[in-house]
C-alpha cells in the first residue's frame, strides 16, 4: 500500500479511536448523576491504552497515530472508572 494511502488510514482509524473513547461521556454523565455503571472495563481500557500510548512514543520512528489514538482512552476511561467508584 503506498504511504500516502497507509498514512491517511493510519489517521482515519486514529479518529474512530477517539471516537469510541468519547463515547464513554454519557456513562460518566450517569455515574455522577448517581447511576453507577461498570467499573472494570473503563480501567481495562485505560491501561490498554497507557501501555499502547508508550509503545507508540518509544517505537521508532515515533508512531502518533497510534499515541493520539490511544490517548483519549486513558482520559476517559480513568474518569469512567473513577466516577463508577465514587
């Protein structure tokens, strides 16, 4: 595949990424309004997503789409996790 085409793959499964993470808002909004959900899930997910973030950053060359993809689900999968418990 050429590295144009690879690269705007590369950064359009980037944008579902970040999609699928903020998707978590609505669950937060329902954890604080007290109708408390899953807490496993969102913090499986934020530790997916640290150790996927500092793959990216250490691989070299330095793969962003994969580091920004990812980035977003330590965000808020810790604030689903840490709403959820509290």
């Amino acid at each position: 595949m050429e590295d144009k085409k690879l690269a705007t793959l590369g950064w359009g499964a980037t944008c579902m990424s970040v999609a699928m993470y903020v998707a978590y808002i609505p669950q937060i909004i329902g954890n604080l309004e007290g109708d408390k959900g899953d807490w496993i899930q969102p913090l499986v997910a934020s530790i997916n997503c640290t150790l996927w973030v500092i793959y990216g950053m250490l691989y070299s060359p330095r793969d962003w789409p994969l580091a920004v993809a990812n980035m977003p689900g330590i965000v808020f999968g810790l604030l689903a996790f840490s709403t959820a418990l509290f």
